[in-house]
C-alpha cells in the first residue's frame, strides 16, 4: 500500500513537472522572441489582432499597431511618386478649381436662394401629402372601400400615416430632430382625433415649422464649408496624405449636411466634378498589404499585468485587514463555547465553497445591489472574501502560538489588552500571517469564475489611471487581468498556432508574476522573523 501511495505521489509531481516544464519552454519562447533578448511589445503593449504577412520563411508577423504603421510608410512612398508624376500637378489645378466653384454654395446670396427654393419644394411637398390625407377623410366611405376596412377606422389609418411622415421627416433632417419631435408632441391631440379641419391647422402648423430649418441648415453648411475650406488649404500647404485624409473627410461630412437639406441632384454636376478630381488622390493612397488576420494573438498583456497587479494588491490588502482583526476575536476576545465552534465551522467550510459561487455571490451583492458594476471594487471584495478563511485560519494560528507568558508580562506592566495584542503578540505573529497571505496571493491571482463576473474585461487598452473624469472613478472600472486573458484567448476565439504562442506567453508571465509577489512576502516574512526572533 505504502509502495503505491509513494508511486502515485511520484506521478502526480512528474505530471506537475511536465506541465510547468512545457508552459516555461513554451512560454519563453514566446517573451524571448524577435531580435532582442526579451520581446518588450508582448510586455508593453495591450491586446490586439496579429496580422501575418507572407509565407514560410517570408513571413512577417505584426501586430495592429505595426501592420498599420507599415501600411502608413508605403502610402507615404506611393504618395511621394505620385507626386512627382504629371498627373498630380494637373489633378491639383483641377481640385483647385472644383474647389472654388464649391465654395460659393455656402456664402450669403447663394444659401438665401436656396432657402426660398427649399420652403418652395418642401411646401408643395407638404400640400401634396396632406391633400391626398383630406381626401381621404372627406370621402371616408370610398376610402374604405379603397382600403378594404370599416369607415369608422379611416381617421385612424390616417393618423398613423401623418405621425409615420413626420417620424420620416426626422429621420431626414436630423439636424432638427429634436424641434420635428417636439412639433409632432404638440400636434398629438390633434392628430389622434384626425378631422378635416384639424388636418387643415396641422399642414399650416407644419408649412410656418419648415420656415425654422434652413436657418438651422445655413449655419451647419457654413460651419462645415468653413472645415472643407481650411482641411483644403492645409493639405495644400503640406500636401501629405494625412493632411488629405482630413481634407476628405470634411467633404463627407459637408456632403451628408448637403444633400439632407438640397437632396441629392443639387449642382450635381459640381458635386461629380469634386469627386472626380479627388479620384488621382484616393487612387495615390489606396495600398493593398494583405495579411491572414488573427484576433487577441497581437500585441501584449501589459494592461492584464496591471489588472493582475492590482487585484491582487487591492484583495490581499482587504483580506488581511478583516482576516487579522476576525483572528485577534476568535483567538483573544471569544470564549469558549458553542458560537465560537460554530464560527470556526462556518470558516472552514467557507474554504471549501466552488470559486464560481463566489463569483456569483459578488456579481450578486457589490455589481447589482450595490450598483459598482464590474469595477475594481467589486473585484476586490469578492477575492478578498475569497482567500479570507486562509487568512483567518494561519493568522489565529499564529497568534495562538505566541507564547502566553508574552501577554501576562504586557499585562503585569499596566496595558490594556488591545494594547497588549498590538505591542506583545501581534508583531511576533506577522511572520504567520504573511505566510497566510502567500497563500492567498497565489489563489487570488489565479482565480478566473469571480473576477469573470465582478472586475475582468476581456479587452481594455486604457490603463486604469487614464481618461479618468475624477479620481474616485479609478476604483469604480473593470480592469484586463491574466487569468482571465488566458480564459478568453483559450476558449473564446479561434483556435490556431498563433493563439497558442499567446496563451502559452501569458501563462509564463503569470507564472512569474505569481513567484515575484510571493517571494516578496517571503523576504519580508524572513525579515520580520529575524527582527521578531523569540
């Protein structure tokens, strides 16, 4: 028996030894990649798509960020050839004078004739709806038979059809969306009981309301006139592809204000014109680099590491605190009895409760009922809770084993018990307790079901300090973290060689991270014994 015990247990650790064997061989090949000693984009970097290039020995693999600075240096070297080309110098005069013509249709004399022309058209427009809605509630009878209904639900169709246009109208000219709504709130009433001569005060109502949108209009088409003007002589200052990326999209910009509020065969052909003219330039900035796209196996884990970093700091800190003050009760303060047998049962089995229930337990209590949502705080608490019977059950322990003549001594000089705790028996524990807290740092670092549900995001590029409106937002936000990093790129996306550098990466690192927090409590453990030897 004793024979199989052993080979069992020689097994297990040969079993432990290969796995950590194959994420550290793994790993490091993954940190220790590229051209120098450590891969600093996989440590530095956040998340982000791996775009492989080529083939076999050709192949090129770069994340996001450098597939697209890439993408940048050939543009800017095709741009730089078209600008030595003839076809830039005609095409620029030719822009120039598109240019001009265009910016006519946004000064003074030009936009006051194209409001009289837009309440012209609008106006008749508006006459042609509500005449054929009057005929219908004039002749309800034919309407019905038209219809094939009853004559007493003609008004109601008809109200339906008068709030389906002004809920198109708002949708059309969105610039005034908000004055459409409240005109329609007004005219309610009288559209939900629809007569003839209350269709006749809603075409006038609504024909004196279309006199407020070109004001509205004039001062967007201006304002984004102004943007194309200023985009335009910029890129012709500069005349780099950047610079007529703006430039272009200040003209989809003017182009949506444009054709909302003239339509779309408004001087058409000045508005072809444009294109065509933009057409040498788009052509001189459209590079193809094709690539097999990856997601999560680009970039780094920098902002897990972080997250990582401070749900641990955050948990063990509130751990420790609770844990301490509940040992110091149980082991100086509590009696005897059945209430604290029961304490300590209920600790016990505490430890034993599934991970996820704690999850869930969080997700419950501090992300819906407290309303923190999965913030860091939430998070916090739920670890905390976790590892909290580990670090109650080492701290009392420790505290039980300072010997007893060290409190009657404290008392026979006059201190109060609490001062007696915190003097003569609380610093010569420490030791125990930090030794509780290795154990805890590495549970809570590893736990993935809770802080899937209280504090981890599966991707977030802003570090926790940035974009921050106040400082106590920093505690209300979810954070990336490595357990759950490794969750995500293991069963979340497709699987392929390149994941698997990533997640055997992210694995070695948060091996490492664990050892270096636990070897910290360690030294200081060590530390603290030889200042507290007894």
């Amino acid at each position: 028996m004793f024979g199989f015990l052993r080979g069992m247990t020689f097994f297990v650790l040969f079993c432990a030894a290969f796995l950590f064997w194959d994420i550290l061989s793994k790993g490091a090949s993954k940190v220790f990649e590229g051209d120098g000693m450590v891969n600093w984009e996989f440590l530095t970097e956040h998340p982000q798509t791996l775009h492989v290039i080529g083939e076999g020995k050709d192949e090129i693999k770069l994340s996001s960020s450098n597939y697209f600075k890439l993408k940048d240096e050939k543009i800017l070297v095709k741009w730089e050839e078209f600008r030595q080309s003839d076809e830039h110098d005609q095409s620029r005069r030719e822009l120039d004078k598109v240019i001009n013509l265009l910016e006519r249709e946004w000064d003074d004399d030009s936009l006051a004739q194209s409001n009289e022309d837009f309440l012209n058209r609008e106006c008749d427009n508006a006459a042609n709806k509500f005449s054929f809605w009057k005929e219908m509630l004039v002749d309800v009878n034919n309407t019905a038979i038209d219809f094939e209904m009853k004559p007493e639900d003609v008004p109601s169709m008809v109200s339906q059809f008068i709030l389906g246009h002004f809920e198109m109208e708002r949708v059309r000219f969105s610039l005034v969306e908000e004055k459409i709504t409240l005109f329609r709130a007004m005219q309610y009433p009288k559209i939900e009981s629809i007569s003839l001569k209350n269709a006749e005060q809603i075409e006038d109502a609504y024909k004196l309301f279309l006199s407020v949108v070109p004001e509205v209009y004039n001062k967007s088409i201006k304002l984004f006139g102004r943007e194309v003007r200023s985009s335009y002589d910029e890129f012709m200052q500069v005349e780099g592809p950047k610079e007529f990326g703006r430039f272009a999209e200040a003209i989809v910009a003017y182009s949506n204000v444009r054709e909302s509020f003239w339509g779309k065969d408004y001087e058409s052909e000045n508005w072809e014109s444009l294109q065509a003219s933009l057409t040498p330039f788009k052509r001189a900035m459209n590079v193809s680099l094709p690539s097999r796209d990856y997601a999560y196996s680009g970039g780094g884990i920098f902002p897990a590491i972080v997250g990582t970093l401070l749900l641990v700091i955050g948990a063990m800190a509130i751990a420790i605190v609770l844990g301490v003050f509940c040992a110091i009760f149980l082991a100086e303060y509590g009696k005897s009895g059945k209430f604290l047998s029961l304490v300590r049962l209920a600790i016990l089995n505490l430890a034993g409760v599934p991970s996820i229930i704690f999850g869930l337990f969080g997700f419950g209590l501090f992300v819906i009922f407290l309303d923190w949502n999965v913030s860091l705080l939430a998070g916090w608490f739920t670890l905390a809770f976790m590892v909290l019977p580990i670090v109650i059950t080492a701290s009392e322990e420790a505290l039980r084993s300072i010997p007893q003549g060290f409190r009657e001594s404290s008392l026979a000089l006059g201190a109060t018990k609490w001062t007696m705790i915190k003097t003569s028996v609380l610093p010569f524990a420490m030791p125990g307790i930090l030794t509780s807290s290795i154990l805890g740092v590495a549970r809570a670092a590893g736990e993935t079901a809770p802080i899937m549900f209280t504090a981890a995001y599966a991707k977030r590029s802003e570090l926790p300090w940035e974009g921050l409106e106040h400082w106590t937002d920093f505690f209300f936000q979810g954070v990336m973290a490595l357990p759950y990093h490794i969750y995500v790129v293991s069963a979340k996306i497709p699987q392929n060689a390149y994941t698997a550098d990533m997640q055997y990466g992210t694995a070695f690192v948060f091996l490492l991270l664990v050892v270096g927090v636990a070897s910290l409590s360690i030294i200081l453990r060590n530390r603290l014994r030889r200042k507290y030897r007894w």
